[in-house]
C-alpha cells in the first residue's frame, strides 16, 4: 500500500478559489498478530512495517531478542494489513502481559491496556556510556528535517531519528502517529543489529510518557524532542536513568534528567 495518495480539493484564499491536488498520508489499520492472536490494531502510516511491527514487539516488552522471533510477515488484506510473528513457545506469557484488544488512535500509546498498573509499568535502566556535545543536542531536531521525506510532501507526519555522536542522523522513519514512528525508528535499529545504547532518539513531537517507556525498553538512553515534555515523562526519565532534552530548537535546548551524558567542553547548564 502507498505512504500517501493525491487527493483533489479546492482552495478558498481571500478572494481567489482554485482547484488543487493535495499529496495526504496514508493510514492504515495494521494488526500486530502474534502466535495467531491478535495484540493490537494500530492505525498507521502503510511504509516501513517490518520495522513498526518488530519495535512494537520490542517495546511493548512481547520479545527481547530477535532469537525469540521464529517467523514472520506482513500479509495485505482489502481492508488492512496483519504483521505476523511466531514466537518461541517459552514467550507465550508476554502475549498476556500486554493484551490489548482494540484499535488505537494515531494520537494514543496507551490504547487498550488492562489496568493502571500497565499503564505506568516498571521499566528498565538504560546504559550511561553515551555522551553528546551541547552543538549536537542543539542541532538534533535540525538534522532530523533532512530526513522527512513524507512530512516535505504532505506536511502531515511525525518524524523518530537515531542520532549517533559525530555521525549525525543515521536512520529516521515517519508516520502519522509520533508512537508509531518511533516503534518504526526502535524496530530499524534492531534489526540491522545496531546498540540503541550509542544513539539518541530525537522526535518531532512532545515527550510523553510512552515514548520514554519505549525508549527505556529499547535501551536508547538519550531522548530529544522539538516541543514540551509531561511531569510524568520527566520522572519516568529520571528514574529510568534517560537524558531528556526538550524544546531543541533555534539553535538550543532545555535539559531536564541525567546531564552528566552533555560533554564537558559544553555550555554550563542552569
């Protein structure tokens, strides 16, 4: 299925109306189907799926080693996409640890969890080695925008990027959801056998709180956003030991856990 498809309109401006062609992302149901049941049904842009499905199975804490993945595909239906794993038996517990049982919102990352427990669910500390100088943090969100293909064209997506120090942006994905991107993003580096550990996440987004989760059970210990973070993303970032970095724009940033990764020939922070 495309990424995105031209649909016509008409534009009223002051007193001129024209006829247009406007490039839109697509989004599609896509069901993440383990051992032949059904964990979720994201709403997602239809490119990069492989990778989607198998940061989802990542952070949604389903595997922990592409060892306990036996087999996998993505098969297209009429009315959307199954991206279907066969575990390794001994991972048939985690299927009902995350069950979920509904379709969820592009703007969601919470959808359709069990209780509140899960809802801010433990998660695991992340390695304190990687370290990023205060141009490369100021700069992240900048050098993302080399890498938005889709958002170029339809003005309409999220964008996740893996900043590697002295390297730049070395893998980014889009999609309509900022969740899904970053799902995109994780499943990338997995796969290609990349350490989430020596890179940072940088997003077009907010911080919220699943996406630090993710993060955390991904192992990247730095995340960086163009726009605010929540409390509850701050303390969880915290906790986990990850570097959040918000408002990296114009040239700066503001920091707000774990500075001790900002090198030293970096400006002081307040």
């Amino acid at each position: 299925m495309p990424a995105h498809i031209s649909i016509p309109g008409r534009a009223h401006r002051a007193d001129e109306t024209r006829t247009i062609h406007r490039a839109l992302p697509e989004e599609v149901p896509v069901a993440l189907v383990f051992n032949g049941t059904t964990q979720a049904v994201m709403m997602a842009t239809p490119d990069d799926l492989a990778d989607f499905a198998h940061g989802f199975a990542l952070t949604e804490g389903i595997v922990s080693d592409p060892a306990q993945i036996e087999g996998f595909e993505i098969v297209e239906h009429a009315d959307g996409i199954e991206a279907r794993f066969w575990l390794r038996g001994d991972r048939a517990a985690a299927l009902s640890e995350r069950r979920r049982g509904m379709a969820g919102p592009v703007g969601c990352g919470l959808c359709g969890i069990d209780s509140l427990q899960q809802a801010l669910r433990a998660v695991p500390g992340v390695a304190y080695g990687l370290r990023l100088s205060v141009a490369e943090m100021s700069g992240a969100t900048e050098a993302l925008r080399d890498h938005q293909g889709l958002h170029d064209l339809t003005r309409a997506t999220h964008a996740a990027g893996f900043l590697v120090p002295g390297r730049g942006v070395t893998l980014a994905r889009e999609d309509v959801g900022r969740h899904n991107a970053l799902d995109k993003l994780i499943g990338a580096v997995w796969r290609r056998g990349r350490d989430p550990a020596t890179g940072a996440a940088v997003m077009t987004s907010r911080l919220s709180v699943e996406l630090v989760q993710k993060c955390a059970f991904a192992g990247i210990p730095v995340l960086i956003a163009v726009s605010a973070p929540t409390g509850a993303a701050v303390r969880l970032a915290d906790h986990a030991g990850i570097t959040l970095a918000a408002f990296a724009r114009g040239g700066g940033f503001e920091l707000y856990s774990h500075p001790h990764r900002i090198s030293q020939e970096a400006a002081h922070v307040a």
